[in-house]
C-alpha cells in the first residue's frame, strides 16, 4: 500500500478511497477492462478511472487536487465529504 492512502473494506464488494478527508468510490468494468469510481459526499461530480490500482490511486489524488484547484480558481468554496 502506497503511505498515504488507505483502503476501507466493507462486506460487501465495493472498497473505498480516502485522502484528505475526501472518500472515493472503487468500482469494476470488466467491459472496459478498468477501475473506476467518483468522490462521494459531495454534489460536484469527480470522477476518476484506470487500469491499475495503483493507477487508481494515483488519479484518485489527482482528480481530487483538480477539483480543490478549480474551486479556488472560481472562488468557490469546495464541498466537504
């Protein structure tokens, strides 16, 4: 595991991302041969997808930074998960 990152296992089949108080969502498209998920929490839509979990994890981060940028940038308060 990646220091940083933390991964929430539930009983069902669905897995979690978390960083910076933010959860993403893990899900699996077999069609697509990829991961996929959204930030959950929050109204805005954030999305994210790779081929790895590793991959995952990275756009996860990257897709997050991307929102709390483009929130200061239209100087909009960004939403708390």
């Amino acid at each position: 595991m990646i220091k940083g990152y933390i991964v929430i296992k539930t009983k069902t089949v669905k897995r979690f991302l978390k960083h910076n108080r933010y959860i993403g969502s893990i899900e699996i498209s077999t069609k697509d041969n990829c991961l996929y998920g959204k930030i959950i929490g929050i109204n805005d839509l954030v999305s994210y997808e790779a081929k790895s979990v590793a991959e995952l994890k990275i756009s996860f981060i990257e897709s997050l930074e991307n929102y709390l940028e483009t929130c200061k940038e239209l100087g909009k308060e960004p939403e708390k998960a």
